[in-house]
C-alpha cells in the first residue's frame, strides 16, 4: 500500500484474527520494535512489523483500511489499530476530520517508542 508494506491474513473462516494470540510463534509477524495490529473483521487481519520510522505513513494507510473493512463486513468487530508490545494490545485511537483528514492520539509510550525509532 504507497510506500510500505504490511501482512494481510484472510480467509472465510470465522476465526482467521485468532492470529493474534501466536504473533510471538509466528516469524515475521512482530518486527524489533513490536507491531500495529487491525482487526476489521472476523475474516481478516492486519499486521505491520515495526522496523522503523516507516511506521508513521504505514499507520495512515492501515487506519483507513482497517476502518473501511469494519464499515463494510462482514461480521465487523473493531475500526480501531492495536500496538502490539511485550503480549499486550494497547490501542492507538485516531479519528477521521469533516475534511477527511486523519489524526492519532497515541498514547505516550507509543510516543516514546516512535522517538526512538530510525528513518527507513
């Protein structure tokens, strides 16, 4: 998606997000500095590896594709982006403006790490 690239997992079964709970047994699909998780649907996820500043762009598109996935189905379950870390999903809220703008509101130790991260 543009300039980055993230993990799609799909499938008609009605648990393909179950992924979630091996993220750590799986390869590749939590980076160095953890991962951003979307969960639209229970027919799909979204995963991007955190390696680098990258991250910034990626959260844009995957906010959008998570959120447009939810709105359509079927069998939504969430809009919203998870930072995955040390086996806990914090989320990373954001919100859409009247002029289609997108703005995060992560929280501070999401910050924290993003201050820590290097140009990809």
């Amino acid at each position: 998606m543009g300039s980055f690239s993230f993990l799609f997992a799909t499938s008609d079964h009605f648990f393909t997000p179950n992924i979630v709970f091996y993220l750590d047994e799986k390869p590749g699909l939590v980076g160095s500095k953890v991962s951003i998780i979307g969960l639209p649907h229970r027919h799909s996820i979204l995963i991007y590896p955190i390696e680098n500043l990258e991250v910034a762009d990626a959260m844009n598109g995957l906010a959008q594709a998570t959120y447009a996935m939810n709105q359509e189905g079927p069998d939504s379950l969430t809009n919203k982006l998870f930072w995955y870390y040390n086996n806990t999903f914090t989320k990373i809220p954001y919100e859409f403006n009247k002029e289609g703008g997108l703005s995060f509101k992560p929280p501070a130790t999401f910050i924290n790490l993003l201050n820590t991260l290097e140009k990809a």
